[in-house]
C-alpha cells in the first residue's frame, strides 16, 4: 500500500484534539518556575573535575536517527557497519540528551566509556564509536552512572514504538513532515501533537525527536523542540539500499 494512503487513514484515526491540546508550533510552557532539586550525583567519577553535573534537567529527548539518509549523506565514511549493503536498519538510537524547557545544556567532555559497558550496547546503538560519542557528549554530565545512564537510553528507545510502515519500507516514500508525526501518534496511543519533532535535511527524513519525561514513563510536550522541527511540505524517506 502506498504511505500516503496509509497516512491518510492515519490522519482519520488520529485522536481529536482537546481544546487545550498543544498544536505542533503553537505551543507554550505556561507552568511556573519551579525549584530544582539537587540531584543525586552518582556519575561524578566520570565526569571531569569542575563540570556541573546536568542531572538537573526538565526532560529527556530521544533521537531516532534514519539510518538510509544518514548513510546516504556521508555517514558511509563514518560507520561502515552502519551503512553496510543490506543492513538497512531503518530507525536507529542517535542519542537521549537532557534538555530543559527552554534551552539544553551544555554538551559535556567526559571521560571514555568503559570497555566492559560498551561491549554490551551492540543492539542499541549502530557503532560502538556512536556509544562512545553520546556518553562523553551527553552520559557523563548526566549525573548517572555509565550503566544506569544507558539502561535510560534502552528504555527510552522500548517505549517508543515504530510505526509499522516506517520500519523497512522497500522504496523511497514521499511524505510530509506531519504525516510522520501523525504515524508515530497512531502508533503510540499516549503520544500527543506538540510532544515530538521531525528533523530533514537537504529534503529528506533526517530524525525522530520525541520527548520524554525524567523517568520515561510519560510523553512531554515539549514547544522548543518542536520549533526547530522541519517545515518542509514534502520529505523523501529513503529506502535501505
């Protein structure tokens, strides 16, 4: 079946929405400043001496790279394993980075990753050179403990699923960016507008950012990110060569 059909059936069995729902780039943080919390720092010996730990964010952002664009966009040179003929992984853990509700953190410059972690991360991320950059970037400032900070990243990527037409599809697709938001709202029923994001880049699907909260138990809204989203009527998602 043709994605656009099947998007159009998604656009028909989407939720409606409330009044108060918040629509894609019209959205607003209207609670109050709150008081953060000291958090518990367990990944202080990871992290290098003087860096503030960014254990104190508002939520977590998943980022599901498409693997067949960022192959086809030089990404062959940087992960041979990755972009290896007929691997064609579809969707794949770019990173869970911390953010805040308006604005991120700085990125981090920790310490290497343990052998004996990274040796056990062959099923969540594409390259074990990927792993190593997104816990020096990101893991090591999250004030958790390399093994508790991608047990996050392993639950985070579990409770999201992947819409079934977006997994290995056998040609390249045409579709707008809200076409595969609204493919993903269909496929996770508590996944609402305004609480993901789809990146492009030189007019195809470059990412899926869905946020999450600080215990990956729930979707978040989340206005800043979904700002930065693409704007683009119509999006080639590229097949697995």
């Amino acid at each position: 079946m043709k994605f656009w059909v099947v998007a159009a059936a998604l656009l028909a069995a989407a939720p409606a929405l409330a009044a108060n729902d918040c629509i894609l780039d019209d959205c607003s943080d209207q609670g109050p400043p709150r008081e953060r919390a000291a958090p518990r720092d367990e990944g202080a010996a990871y992290r290098p001496r003087g860096t503030t730990p960014s254990g104190d964010f508002d939520f977590y952002l998943l980022s599901l790279s498409w693997s067949p664009s960022f192959c086809a966009n030089g990404g062959a040179q940087k992960s041979r394993r990755q972009c290896a003929p007929g691997a064609n992984p579809g969707f794949v853990v770019h990173g869970l980075w911390q953010q805040y509700a308006r604005g991120y953190p700085p990125a981090c410059d920790g310490s290497d990753l343990p052998y004996s972690v990274a040796s056990g991360l062959g099923d969540l991320y594409p390259d074990p050179g990927l792993a190593r950059h997104e816990w020096r970037a990101h893991g090591a400032c999250s004030g958790k403990s390399p093994q508790n900070y991608f047990a996050d990243v392993r639950a985070a990527r579990d409770a999201v699923t992947i819409p079934a037409e977006l997994r290995a599809p056998r040609e390249d697709l045409y579709v707008s960016p809200l076409d595969i938001q609204r493919a993903f709202i269909a496929a996770n029923p508590r996944l609402r507008p305004g609480m993901m994001a789809v990146t492009c880049q030189r007019g195809a699907l470059q990412e899926a950012r869905i946020c999450l909260s600080k215990d990956l138990r729930d979707f978040v809204a989340c206005p800043d990110v979904v700002r930065r989203g693409c704007r683009s009527q119509s999006i080639v998602v590229p097949a697995g060569r």
